[in-house]
C-alpha cells in the first residue's frame, strides 16, 4: 500500500521593504509574497488575485505564473492553470519546475500518461528532482512495474535522503517483489524519518505478517493504533493476524471495537465470519459472512468465509456458488475447494 500525498514546491522571494513607491519589479514581488502566504493557507482565491496582480506588474514572472497555476490546480481549475504552465515553458523552455507542476496538474486531471511524459521532461532537465521521481514511482506502481518502481523511488531518495513517503511507497515496491526483508528495512526506515503516520506501521505490520513474523506484526499494528486510535485498517489487520496466532478472543474483540466504530464495516463482519469459523460456530460464521456481503458485494473473502459455512452446514449448492463468486473476485484460495467439492 503507498500513500500519495500530493506535492507543489513554493517559491518564496526576499522581503520586500514596504516604501511609499514601488518599482513595477518591487510591487510584483511583494504581490507575489502575499500569494504565497495565502496559498499556504489553503486561500486560493485570494492567493490568485494576489499572484495575477503581480504577473500584471511583472508579465514575465515565471515563479509567480508557476505558483498561480498550482492555486488554480488546488481550485480545480485545470484549464487556466495548463494555460500558465504553457506560457512559463514558452518564456523558459529549461524550466524543470514547470514541467513537475504541469504533471500535477495531469494527475489530477487523472491523465496519466500525459503525467508520465512531464515527469520524464522534468527529470530529464533536472535529474535530481525528488518528487519527480517520486511520482514516477507511483506510476509505475499502478501498472504493476515494480522493478522499476523501485528504481524511481531509489533516485528520489538519492535525491532527498529523508523522504519517508518514498522509503513507505519503495518498500511497498518491494512488497510486491517478493522481497519482505528489503521491504521490511524501509518501512522502519521511514518510521525512523517520519513516526507520526499510522499507515506506514500498518504496511511494516503487513510485511511482517506475511513474513510469517506474527509476533512482529502485531506490535506494528499496536503502534499503528497508538498513533491513531481510529486507524480501523491497522484493527482489521490486527484481529486477522490475531486469529491467525491463535488469539481468537482477542481477535473477536478487535472486529467487535471496529463494528462499535464503524457499524457498516464489510472487512470487520468477515473477520469475524473467520473467528466463527475457527470456533466451529457455523450459523454465526454464515449471518456474518451475509452482513459482510450486504454491505459490500465485492468481498470476495466473505464470500469465501460463507462457502465454507454453507458447507459444514450441508447448504452444498449455495458454498460452491459462493466458492465460484470468491474465485472470480481474485480470491486463489477457493479453486482448491470448487475443484475438489464443486460439479461443474
């Protein structure tokens, strides 16, 4: 799992001193100022009129035009801000910067492949562009390219050493590799550089888990829940690796707390369609795993959890329809069972 967190690099200018008059030069940075002051504070309108007052002052103000463009993006305001982004890249065809800032404006237009070619413009100019690289490596994630997901989020971290998104979002990389003991390094790498974020010790849990470490695991998601009490995944993840270390009371009890926080929990009723299975308690595993499917009609798990139910309850029509359901939604587990216990 990797968390986006999207990034726009502010340009700030020297104080102007305040004089009775400004030179046209003077007026366009202390407007410009004033824009970055209320673009850090989420004022796009006003951080628009401040930078189009000094573009007025100065019409060739790359930085100004670059940082109007990323408050007409964050206003949703995609056509205006490509238009000035356009006008940079005519005024400085070298401008690194512009192309980064076009590309954000493409991700959020979710037009990834016209992204893809202004990261690789901004490299290009600037091979030492962290976000850049970042945000290539999450491109590449998406279309399943992990070899070289790897290898753009290792150039963002050359880049800038203390990047713990992408020491997270690298170790996830490396997650889908197959290689957990890498993976497992950078997660802690960017515990040790950011250790605020919940989801980064809720991914270490994962790796650990599916590196057989329960023990591990479970702590990593204890932190996780410290961090943010309300951090229902990290609960899931550790309710499923409880059951799966033998806790099943403990288990219970953490799909049970997610349900009080979240009645409508999908994840959490199939947790403990799981807990009843272990039980024995088949009826309840049943009305669980039903809950979990009414709630989302796309969890193949439940569906897997509610054929095994119907089974020990010799409901044999309805566990290979829901075997067949669970298979068709990615869950490789339930082929085993329509093989061995489904008539075609």
């Amino acid at each position: 799992m990797f968390m986006c967190a999207l990034s726009y690099n502010l340009f700030s200018q020297d104080t102007v001193k305040v004089a009775s008059q400004l030179t046209p030069d003077q007026q366009a940075e202390a407007d410009y100022n004033f824009g970055l002051e209320r673009l850090k504070a989420n004022d796009y309108t006003s951080a628009i009129d401040f930078f189009t007052k000094s573009i007025t002052s100065k019409p060739t103000f790359d930085k100004a035009l670059i940082n109007r463009a990323v408050a007409l993006t964050r206003a949703k305001r995609y056509t205006e801000a490509t238009s000035d982004i356009n006008a940079v890249i005519k005024l400085t065809p070298q401008n690194a910067e512009a192309y980064f800032t076009k590309s954000l404006i493409f991700f959020e237009e979710n037009k990834k492949d016209s992204q893809l070619v202004a990261l690789n413009k901004c490299i290009g100019l600037n091979p030492n562009h962290a976000e850049a690289s970042y945000y290539k490596g999450l491109l590449l994630y998406e279309t399943e390219e992990y070899k070289a997901a790897v290898e753009s989020y290792s150039k963002a971290i050359l880049a800038k050493a203390d990047y713990a998104y992408a020491y997270n979002d690298r170790a996830s990389a490396k997650r889908a590799l197959k290689d957990l003991p890498g993976a497992i390094a950078d997660y802690e790498k960017a515990i040790s550089l950011d250790p605020g974020q919940a989801f980064i010790y809720n991914n270490l849990g994962s790796a650990y888990r599916e590196n057989k470490n329960l023990p591990k695991a479970i702590e990593s998601f204890d932190k996780a829940l410290q961090t943010n009490p309300k951090y229902l995944i990290a609960q899931n993840n550790r309710g499923a690796t409880r059951l799966e270390n033998g806790s099943t009371k403990n288990a219970q009890t953490d799909f049970e707390e997610v349900l009080k926080k979240d009645p409508n929990n999908s994840s959490a009723y199939n947790g403990l369609a799981s807990v009843f299975i272990k039980t024995k308690e088949y009826a309840k595993a049943r009305d669980m795993a039903n809950k979990a499917i009414q709630l989302n009609a796309k969890n193949g798990p439940a569906y897997y959890n509610r054929g095994i139910a119907r089974q020990m309850l010799r409901e044999e029509d309805g566990s290979c329809q829901d075997w067949k359901k669970a298979f068709e939604l990615g869950v490789a587990a339930a082929k085993s069972f329509i093989n061995g216990d489904c008539s075609e």
